[in-house]
C-alpha cells in the first residue's frame, strides 16, 4: 500500500468521520469536499453516482411519506400499541417485533418514533426497566432494513449481485435475511430480557422517584394513540400500500410477466475490429457508442429492471394515496418519514459516489493486498462491512460502495449474502437518530449514553443481534445456495 494510496484514504475516512460529528445532510454534503480533492488535487477518475438506488429510495419514501400524511402511519402505530398493551409483560420480546416489521413494511427505521414513548410508557406501567425494550427495539427498527423489499440496501444488493452474475431476486434475499434477522432479534432479546437492576432494586430510579416533580415526570403523564380517531382514508392508504408491496413481490418472484425490449448487445468472444490505423475498439466499446456492427451484436429481449418496477409502483400508489385517501402532499415533505429519506438520499449520494471513486480507482491494487485474506476466510468481508457501516450510517451507502469491491475480489455471491446483516453496525457509536431519540423517550432514564461513549445502551443488544443474524444467515446462505 503505497504512500499515496494511504493520504487518500485518509480524506476518505476524514470526510465521513467529521460528516458523521454533524451528522444529517453533512454525512453526504462533506463527501463533497473529500470527493472534490481526490479528482481536483489528486486527479482520480470519478466513478458514477449511484442514480439506482437514490430514484428507489426517492420513489419508496414519497409513498411511505403520503402514507403518513394521510394518517395510515397512525393506524399501524395503533395496532402495535394495541398488541404491546394487551400483552405488557412480554414488551421486551414484542416491542423490537412491532419496531422490525414497521421497517420492513416501509423501508426505513425512521417511522418508530411514535412508538418508542410508547414502549416506554408501558414498562414503566408493568415496572419493567424500560432500557430492557427500548434497547433492542431501537435496534430492530434498523435491522428490519435488510429484511424490506423496497429497502435501497435489499434492492441494491439484488442489482449489483445479478450485474456481477449471481442471479438473486428480491424474494430470495428475504429468504434469507428476514428468518436470520428474526433470529438475532429474539437473541438480543432474551440477552436483554433481565439487563439491569429492576427498577424497584435501582438506587438511582428510586432517588429520583423521592423528588414529588421527577416521579410526576416519570409517572405522570400516558402517551397513547389508542384515543385518536382514525379515518376510513387512512385505512385505505394502508391498503394501497400494501396492495404496492403484494405487486413487488408478485414481479420479483415472476420477471417473466414483465415487459421486456429489443436490446442490443456484445456478442461473447468477439474479437476487437480495427477502425482505422489509430483505434481498436472492443465488442463493448461499440455497444456503449452505439455503433452497430455486423457479426459482432446481437438482439435479445431485456425484461424490465426490478428498481424500475418498484420505482413505477411506489409513485403510482402514492399519487393513488393522493387522490382517493386526502393524503396532502405538502403534509408529506413536512413528515419525519419523507424528510429522513431525502437526508438519506444526500447521504448514499455523497458517501457511496466517494468511496466508489476511491476503491474503482485502487481495485488492482485491493485485489493485490485483500485476495489472499477473502480466498481463505471469505466471511472475513463483514468485518469489513461492519466497520464501514460504523462510519458512514447507511446500510444502503455500505452496500453500493462495497459490494462491487467485494465481487470484484472474487467473493462468491451466496457469502455476500450469508454476511447481508453486517452492514448495519452504525448502532456502535451511538449518534444515530433512532438512538438518540430513544434515549430522550425514556422518561426513567434507563436508556443512556454513557460516561465513556461506548457503554451504551445499544451496544450490547446491537452486537448480539448482528453477529447472531450475521451467522445464521450465512449458515442458510450455504445450504439453499
């Protein structure tokens, strides 16, 4: 590794280190900076921005966001609380599931919020120690990432997988990732089911509760939803939404009822053709320039791309949401969900399209130096996968700026997707939102950030749930595949 290779991953990890510091919009906007001085000071080739899954997470979180605008959100938070408040005792098991499959059946960790005062609420209730739920439900909102079909990370995965010639759909992947996630969700659980002193055995819960206004604030008020009314259009938009999921799925499992087009490509094994004395353009080069010659392409029928199935469907229910539910859009953009996608969006935008340039620029020389490492202990790539999702808090920036590195390697197709669940590791260092405002939630002050950063609440139900969901996965990754 040369001296030059190390100064410039050094302005890799320094962009996202201090975009991660201030967090938000400047995860991807500091990329710029660092971007910026790798093509300007150091001359590097840009790669391409990762359009693909910006317009998936674009198009997923305007229907996600009219969904909310239009109350639906309200009435799968209902039906959570309704199942948590029937079963209280069970809240540290049954919270992190209500959190999971909210993700997964919107494809962002950001529609908890409204839940979380409310798992609180109902441990303190039933005297359990609420960083015992709150914990592991923070975790599993994010966990459930790798477990939605219209997540950027899953439908990333897919299309880089079968541009690199492992043929994996949608439906395979959450055969996967969602029993082995369920898996490591219950582990971390049952890590977290005695954690802690009992709150009644707590001497620092119980010093507050002898000051009259700390046990008003901690036992004073009731945060519920079950008194809001919800209207027939809100159930609606809930329905279209799943309708648009059920179509995802149905095309994801069968392509061949998707339309396809007459395409033009290299024939394989053709030989370059000499232009003149000066060029010599290989089989690929003409198609790219649309130069067509005789003997050397060929017409196939291309079916339409799943990211562009799901970017048709997700705006088409969110204009139907529109138009039959009362769904305002202006609602929407204001809405925590649309707002955290379009930050999303900046953050893949600017983070993926640095760490591509750098790795697309230095890939023989990564080959070189990791080759020998993943030919022998080719799960070692989570590791990898981990640590980079510590730094830049997107699972879907990790997996389109290092899967195609780790293809490239020579890592077989059904390993990468064995160590799927290790691209979310940014529970490590606790700045991330879900984190931050779970911490605020509990009013017992049970779920902390510690003295010394890393001793947090989050850090020993996240580590026991990736590693567990990490393993199982790739257990059943070698079986089925």
């Amino acid at each position: 590794m040369s001296f030059l290779m190390i100064i410039q991953l050094m302005i890799v990890l320094g962009a996202l280190w201090v975009g991660s510091r201030y967090g938000s919009l400047a995860l991807g906007a500091i990329s710029g900076i660092g971007l910026a001085l790798l093509v300007f000071a150091f001359g590097m080739e840009p790669d391409t921005p990762p359009t693909d899954v910006i317009y998936i997470i674009i198009a997923a979180v305007t229907c996600a966001g009219i969904m909310q605008a239009s109350g639906g959100m309200d009435w799968l938070i209902q039906i959570a609380e309704r199942l948590l408040r029937k079963h209280p005792d069970r809240i540290t098991f049954l919270a992190p599931l209500c959190t999971f499959f909210l993700t997964v059946l919107v494809g962002t960790g950001h529609v908890v919020y409204t839940l979380m005062p409310i798992i609180c609420d109902i441990s303190l209730k039933k005297g359990i120690r609420p960083e015992r739920p709150c914990g592991v439900a923070s975790i599993a909102s994010q966990v459930g990432i790798t477990c939605s079909p219209i997540a950027a990370a899953v439908v990333a995965f897919v299309s880089i997988s079968n541009a690199n010639g492992f043929g994996i759909t949608i439906p395979g992947v959450l055969m996967i990732s969602l029993p082995a996630c369920l898996c490591g969700l219950t582990a971390a659980s049952a890590a977290s089911y005695h954690r802690g002193l009992d709150l009644d055995k707590d001497p620092e819960f119980q010093a507050k509760l002898k000051d009259p206004k700390q046990r008003e604030y901690i036992y004073g008020g009731t945060t519920t939803t079950l008194d809001k009314e919800i209207p027939k259009e809100a159930k609606r938009a809930v329905f279209i939404f799943l309708g648009a999921l059920a179509i995802i799925v149905f095309f994801a499992i069968f392509q061949n009822a998707l339309p396809s087009y007459d395409t033009l490509r290299a024939v394989k094994g053709s030989t370059p053709m000499i232009l003149d004395e000066n060029a010599t353009l290989t089989a690929d080069q003409l198609v790219k320039a649309k130069v067509h010659v005789t003997g050397m392409t060929e017409w196939f029928d291309k079916p339409l791309a799943m990211n562009v199935v799901i970017q048709i469907i997700m705006i088409s229910a969110a204009a139907l949401m529109i138009i039959f539910c009362k769904a305002a859009p202006k609602k929407a953009v204001a809405g925590p969900v649309w707002q955290s996608g379009m930050v999303a969006v900046v953050a893949i935008y600017g983070i993926a399209w640095l760490a591509d340039t750098y790795f697309s620029n230095y890939l023989p020389e990564m080959k070189l130096m990791l080759a020998d490492i993943v030919k022998q202990y080719p799960w070692s790539i989570a590791l990898v996968f981990f640590i980079v999702s510590v730094l830049i808090n997107s699972q879907g920036a990790v997996v389109v700026a290092m899967l195609p590195l780790a293809y490239s390697l020579g890592i077989s197709g059904p390993v990468l997707l064995g160590v799927l669940p290790s691209v979310y590791g940014y529970f490590f260092i606790p700045n991330y939102p879900s984190d931050i405002a779970t911490v605020n939630f509990d009013r017992s002050g049970t779920t902390v950030i510690g003295k010394y950063l890393l001793n947090h609440s989050f850090m020993m139900p996240g580590l026991v749930c990736v590693g567990v969901s990490t393993l199982v996965a790739y257990l059943l990754a070698m079986i089925i595949y």
